[in-house]
C-alpha cells in the first residue's frame, strides 16, 4: 500500500472524473537537487533519477535510499534511463543551474578570502543573466526531448527556474495535453504568505485563503483582494494598518532571498510543495493549488489556481481579483511571452 502523507485572467479545463488510483511517481533531473520530502512523505511506490552527473547522480540514490530505509516509506530509490522516465506517472523536471536569485550583487560583493554569497551560484564565469536563461531553456528542450514519447497519461511537473518560462517550453516540446504539464509556479510564496499572515493575525495558518499568482519572481502578485481568514474577507478581520499588505509581500520576498544568499536554494520549501503536489495527483485528492499553467489569453504559462487530480489539472478556479491585480498580472505575462520569443529565437 501507498501511504499518504483565478481571476478573469483563466482558461477553463475540466476533466472527466477517475476513481483514484496509486501509482509510482518518478521524480527526474539534470544538475539540480532533488526533493527528500518526496521519499518521507511516502508518497509513491518507487522513485527514480536522471541525472548527467552520474556521480551525484549515484550518491543521491544511496542517501535518498537511506532515508526510504529509514522511514520504512517501502519505497525503491534507483537509476533510470530518460526513456523510463518519459514512462513513469509523474515526471518531476529539476534540471537547470542557478545564477543567484537575479542579483548581480551576489557576484560583485564577495570579498577576497571571504567564502560565502556566490559559493553556491553555478554558472559559467562573465555569463550575463540573458545568457544564463537561455541556457536553463536549452536544458529543459534536451531533457524533454531526450523523455519524449511520453505514456499518454503521464503528468509533467517542472520546478526548475525561470518555473514560467520553462513550463512553457516544456509544453510545447512534450506532446501532452496542457493540463498534463505544469510547473510549481508560486505555491511555495503562497504558502510562505499565508504563514506570515498567520503569525501577525494569531491564527492558524491553515485557516488563512491568500493565493500569490501572476509571473513567478518580480512580477508576481498577492491576491489581497480575494484573502480571507476562514472565509470572512481579510479586512473584516484586520485592518490594512494591521494586515500590512506592503510589508508582508516585502517580507515574503525578503525572507525567500536570505535563503537563497544563505544555502542557495529553498529545498525543504520546495520538496514539500512538490510532495503536495503529487499526493494531489496521485490520491485524486482535488486540491486548489496556484501552480503555473497554460493560459490561453497570453499564450504562456504563469500561475492561476487549479484544481489537481489523478488526470492532473482537473479544471481552473476563476478568482475575483482587483482591477490593479489584474492589471500587474497581464504586464509580467506580456513580458514573459516576450523573453519566451526571445529563446525561441536562440
């Protein structure tokens, strides 16, 4: 047995329903991290790794195996071929190297015999921000194609970074239909959001409704008009003075980049929102979730919340967002579908 651990801006999917069913569920990557919540929340019967470093690659399966042992998840840890990945019921695409949270900083900061802000930045040495993009981008067109045919029912979770971008590369590569790709999108600063909330309201965190959407990273934004705390609007609970909108979205961001400076990556934030993600998937467990997929107005993937199942996106939330929430919305998916132009230009 498998244990268990929107605005106007939509477009509406919707799924015929499927009893639920457990299946495996086989993470892959390429030079990136993969996620230890996977293998502890239980989630699948077998997880397996891609990875062109075969020898982090082949320390991840030990450690990662030793975690299953561990736990006693019963889970099996193992190498895999591309092909087997395009074949598992959920492929999780980590691929992609890191430039540094988008701050040049990190590189012109760091003194002489001081370790520390760009230890962890892997990227190729005078390589513009531009230049690191497309890179990532080429990453995900060679793991994408390298998996392709997919099982026709196969779900396509992509993590890597730019998530939005990214996402939408990988849709147009992987022969699926688009409620079958998607990315992680901005579920982990909604839950980072909610969680602050939660501290200054004395409340449960669970018991806050608050989504951030749009364009992962700068363009991203808190839908504060829709926040409620229990279903009552968040300013019938606290006041704005009290709520700190401002605050708290500066808050969450700079809280998301002393990580970042600090390890290098949010990998237990990450691992955890992933997990989430496929038990939603794989227990059909209809779960909204703001994650980053197709929207057909802009052409191009960015967060919106859905509902996921077993067949993957089941159907979009249409949320009543503000008009100026809309608005910052429309502009970053503009620019996305511009950078996207630009790679495919490459």
């Amino acid at each position: 047995m498998v244990r268990s651990p929107a605005g106007v801006i939509t477009n509406q999917w919707k799924c015929p329903k499927q009893a639920p069913e457990k299946h495996l569920v086989h993470p892959t990557s390429c030079e990136f991290d993969d996620y230890l919540p996977v293998v502890g929340g239980a989630v699948a019967y077998a997880l397996i790794l891609v990875d062109v470093k075969v020898d982090l690659r082949d320390a991840q399966v030990r450690d990662l195996s030793d975690v299953a042992y561990a736990t006693g998840a019963g889970m099996r840890v193992r190498v895999a071929t591309h092909h087997e990945a395009g074949q598992c019921d959920i492929v999780m695409i980590t691929a992609g190297s890191r430039y540094g949270f988008g701050k040049e900083t990190f590189q012109t900061k760091k003194k002489k015999n001081q370790p520390g802000l760009c230890s962890f930045v892997k990227q190729i040495i005078g390589e513009t921000s531009i230049q690191h993009m497309h890179r990532n981008a080429s990453a995900i067109r060679n793991v994408v194609k390298a998996m392709t045919p997919f099982r026709s029912d196969a779900i396509v979770l992509v993590v890597s970074n730019p998530v939005d971008l990214l996402t939408s590369i990988a849709q147009e590569l992987a022969g699926l239909p688009k409620f079958q790709v998607f990315g992680s999108g901005t579920f982990l600063e909604s839950v980072r959001i909610r969680g602050l909330l939660a501290e200054k309201a004395g409340v449960a965190a669970s018991s806050i409704q608050l989504f951030v959407l749009g364009v992962h990273g700068d363009g991203q934004v808190v839908a504060w008009s829709s926040a409620t705390i229990n279903g009552i609007p968040l300013d019938k609970v606290l006041s704005p003075d009290t709520s700190g909108h401002q605050e708290l979205a500066k808050e969450c961001k700079e809280r998301a980049e002393t990580i970042f400076t600090t390890k290098g990556a949010t990998p237990f934030g990450t691992g955890s929102v992933v997990a989430s993600i496929c038990a939603s998937i794989l227990f059909d467990k209809r779960e909204v979730r703001p994650v980053s997929h197709f929207q057909p107005e802009f052409d191009c993937c960015f967060s919106l919340p859905v509902v996921l199942g077993r067949k993957g996106i089941m159907k979009t939330i249409e949320m009543p967002l503000g008009s100026d929430e809309n608005a910052a919305i429309a502009r970053s998916a503009h620019r996305l579908k511009s950078t996207i132009e630009l790679t495919d230009k490459k």
